[in-house]
C-alpha cells in the first residue's frame, strides 16, 4: 500500500482499523508504529496491513516516546470535555487523552502533525475545550487551525461532519496550507451499493423479514430534486413532509383518525400545552380543537399502537409520610399542590441531582402520596432517531450520500430500487407500494459500508455485524485524510520549502479501489 522508496514517516495513534494508514500509505508514506487498544481493532489492522502485532506501541497513556516522524496521526476518542487536567505542565497531567496526545506530540517534535474528533468538539458549547487544545498545541511550539469539514465533500457519499486539526512546527507551512475547495463527489449511494447473488434475511420491523438480494446494478438514474421531494423517506410520527412516513400510513386507520393525528402533531409543540418542545394532550385540549372527538376514539388510536397514554398531572395529597430525599425533591416541584410532568422535566435541580423521577413519581403514588389526576394521549413513537418499529430512514439508491456510520449502527436503511412520481401523494404512495410494502429495502452491507468510508470494498473486517459496525463507525474517512495529507505534503513542510507534485485529483481518485 505504499510506494517502495518512502516520501516521508508517520506514526498512527488511536490507530483503529488504520483509515490513516491506509490514507498516507496511499500517499508514500511509512508507518513506523501504531497505538490501539481494541483487540477487534488490532486484529484487523494488522490482518489488512500484513502486519505483525509487535508494531502496535500499546495503551498511549503507557508511552513515554516515540519512534522520530514526520507527520503525528491521531484520532482522539471523543471523550467527555473535563479535559484541562491540573495544567501542571506536558510531564505532569496524563491520563486524559487529549493530554496524553499532546504529550507526546511536544515530545517527538514532528514536522506535523492531524488530529480528529467528532463535530462536537466545534460546537459552541465546547468551545473552552477546543481553546485550551489549541492553547496547549501553541505551548508547545505548534502553529495550528481546526476545520470542520464533511465527508461528502471530498470524495465519498457519506454526509459525515468531524473536526480536524492541522498544525506545523513553523508558522510559514500553515500559512502555505491549503484545503481544496469542497467538490460534490461524482460516487452516489448507488454506486456502492452491491450487486445480486448471495441471500439474506433480515428482521425489517413491524414483525417482517425479508430475503435480500441487494440488486441495484440498473438503478443509475440520477434524482432531479423537485417540488420539495427528498431522496429518503423518514419514519416519524412528530414531524411531517412530503417524504415523511407516520404511523397511521402503515396500520389500518380510517380518515377520522388520521385527521385525529394530525391535531396532534400540528398542535402538540404549542407552549398552550406545555413547556416543552412536544407535549401531550389530554382530551379536553383535543375537544378545544375539535368538539366531535370522543374519548373512546382516542382510546382507539391506543389500542392500534400509534397513541400512548401519559399520566401527565398528579395531586399532593395530605400526608404524614417520612419521606426519603429523592421523594422530596419531586415533591418539592409542585406548585399549588399539583406536578406536572413537563415541571419535572424541565426541572434543572432534579437534572443536577440526578433523580431518576419517574421511579420516584410511581412510589409516591404506590405511597398515596400523589394521585394521578389527568390523563394526556401522546403517540407512541416519539424519539426521532428511533423512527418507527425500528425504521428511522429509507434512503433510495438515487440519493447523493448516506448519513453519518456510527459504531451502535443506526436504524438507516436503503432502498433496492428508485420511484419517481410528478407530487408529494404519489411520490409517498409509490414508495409505500413499490419498496416497502414489497420489503425492497435492507440495511447497509458490509462491503458498503467499507466504501462509503472510502475503504476497498475487501477490506477484511469481523463476520458479526455489530462487531464490524463497531470498528468502520469509528474509523475515519479515508479520502477526506488523503486529502489532508496531501496538502500537508504540498506546503513542502518535510522537504525544505519543495512542494510534493501529486495532484489533489490523484489523491480523490483513490478514494474506493474497486
């Protein structure tokens, strides 16, 4: 993976299943050591790199040097953001990771050096971290910039957004440092995705399985954006769209009830109801809207499994209890003599406390201490990335990039075929009829997943999908590092001021060897 006389040396930390390596391989670099603690991870760097394991340099908060390089690779875990240690010094705070990074960055002195991390660590939020990281790369003599860049725009269809940070050991190379301009990549989703042969089976939710084939090879049309239509179909009861799937699209449901849905998801985010982002609502508030609706109908919606039922408001009632601390905290939440639950949730003194007050809440009223005294209707699937009966996405082959790989999986899936329609009605209808009521749809494969992180389609991972989602949902995009690499190379840092002559098009070609 590397040409026979080296350009330049590099050592790979948090090395994974080597993205980095593979990225700076494909540029002429040497890796002269590796640093993973994930057995899965180890294994299958080296079974790729036909490396021996003595290679890997171990747990990095157990190094105290590293062999002379040019370039210091690192994707830093995204651990949580206490990461300032007792800033005594780059001897004396290890043991957070960051701070073990940087030790050894101020201790081997290469030429430079890239860090990455997830999207977060940019978030405003965040933003002490990210100085006092930068703050520190600058103590030790490093001149640097973060960038937040996507996958998507450097080579492979995947919108997955990280945090990258570049730095050299003179200022006059960041200043020579280059990224090239986003380019939409010409690779879409269908052309990862694999041809016919070998079957499957696959749980699909709503109690379903299917046998895949993943047949997609005659599906090179290109979707034309129009009238407001995406290229995926998003399962979700609390949000709506052209291209939005709701419960009572899939389950039997007469007009009545979905015009009962829909006054729910129009109206359940009004502070009228609530002060939270989406509040249930009781039948009162329902009758407001509509004075017809009866109880038995929203009793109904329940048992299809589109609503559920919330005990939202609980009366104190007198009592001579000794109550525990936790209870009195809840307690203490009441206003007039009645909680609610959107007070509960809301409530920052129990979120400090960390009381779990939906337990609490079941053992005041087992105590009689609170009686519960209304009842809202709420839908049953509320949690956006959780989609429905483990549906989140359906992601047609025509579309231009699959969403971020995570290492839990996801519940994304892709289409086996495209439909087109000239609106929004028939445009839902067909996909309904034509993928998934005909289970044309399945979850990403292995060797699809390995090129939408610009990996060969072969690259040699665990047969367990969990174990495999695991390592390439951790890993980085290799053609976004080939990239950085190559600009690195191209301020002429490791080579006096001569500027490396292979061209940022080379470096994108490479991005998924076939």
């Amino acid at each position: 993976m590397m040409t026979s006389t080296p350009k330049f040396t590099f050592i790979d930390l948090f090395a994974g299943i080597g993205g980095f390596r593979l990225a700076l391989s494909n540029l002429g670099g040497n890796c002269l050591g590796f640093s993973e603690i994930n057995n899965d991870a180890i294994n299958t760097y080296c079974t790729n790199f036909n490396e021996a394991a003595n290679l890997n340099l171990g747990d990095i908060t157990q190094i105290k040097a590293l062999p002379a390089h040019d370039i210091l690779t690192a994707g830093v875990p995204c651990q949580s953001w206490s990461i300032a240690g007792k800033n005594l010094g780059f001897d004396d705070d290890r043991g957070q990771l960051w701070n073990d990074t940087l030790y050894l960055l101020n201790k081997t002195r290469p030429k430079a050096f890239i860090f990455e991390n997830v999207k977060g660590l940019a978030d405003p939020r965040n933003q002490t971290a990210l100085a006092y990281i930068l703050g520190r790369i600058g103590k030790a003599g490093y001149f640097a910039r973060h960038f937040v860049l996507n996958s998507s725009d450097y080579g492979v269809p995947q919108d997955r957004v990280r945090v990258y940070i570049i730095g050299f050991q003179h200022e006059v190379h960041l200043q020579k440092f280059r990224l090239p301009a986003p380019q939409k990549s010409t690779l879409k989703l269908v052309d990862v995705l694999q041809g016919c042969g070998e079957k499957r089976t696959a749980s699909i939710g709503f109690g379903q399985t299917m046998d895949l084939f993943g047949d997609c090879a005659n599906e090179k049309k290109r979707y034309r954006k129009s009238n407001g239509m995406n290229d995926f179909f998003l399962f979700n009861d609390i949000r709506n769209g052209p291209t939005t799937i709701h419960s009572w699209d899939l389950l039997p449901t007469t007009a009545r009830q979905q015009h009962i849905c829909y006054l729910l998801l129009r109206n359940r985010r009004k502070r009228l109801y609530g002060r939270l982002d989406g509040n249930p609502l009781a039948l009162a508030h329902f009758q407001l809207l509509d004075s017809s609706i009866k109880a038995a109908e929203l009793e109904a919606l329940v048992d299809l499994g589109i609503f559920k039922k919330v005990a939202y408001t609980y009366t104190l009632q007198a009592h001579s209890l000794d109550l525990p601390e936790n209870e009195q905290w809840v307690l203490q939440q009441a206003s007039d003599g009645i909680i609610t639950l959107d007070a509960l949730k809301d409530s920052r003194e129990l979120k400090l406390a960390k009381i779990p007050f939906e337990k609490v809440l079941a053992t005041l009223v087992e105590k009689n201490v609170l009686v519960c005294s209304e009842i809202r209707y709420e839908f049953r699937y509320t949690k956006i990335s959780t989609g429905i009966e483990g549906i989140n996405r359906v992601f047609l082959p025509k579309s231009e990039a699959f969403p971020t790989l995570v290492a839990s999986d996801s519940n994304d899936f892709v289409a086996l075929k495209d439909v087109d329609a000239d609106n929004d009605d028939d445009y839902k209808q067909s996909f309904l009829k034509e993928i998934f009521h005909q289970q044309l749809f399945r979850k990403i494969a292995k060797e699809e997943a390995c090129l939408i992180q610009g990996f060969p389609k072969d690259f040699q991972l665990p047969e367990n999908r969990s174990r495999w989602m695991k390592l390439i949902g951790n890993s980085v995009s290799v053609p976004v590092v080939q990239m950085l690499g190559q600009a690195i190379l191209a301020t002429g840092c490791l080579d006096d001021g001569k500027a490396y002559n292979a061209s940022v098009a080379d470096c994108i070609s490479q991005r998924c060897p076939a």
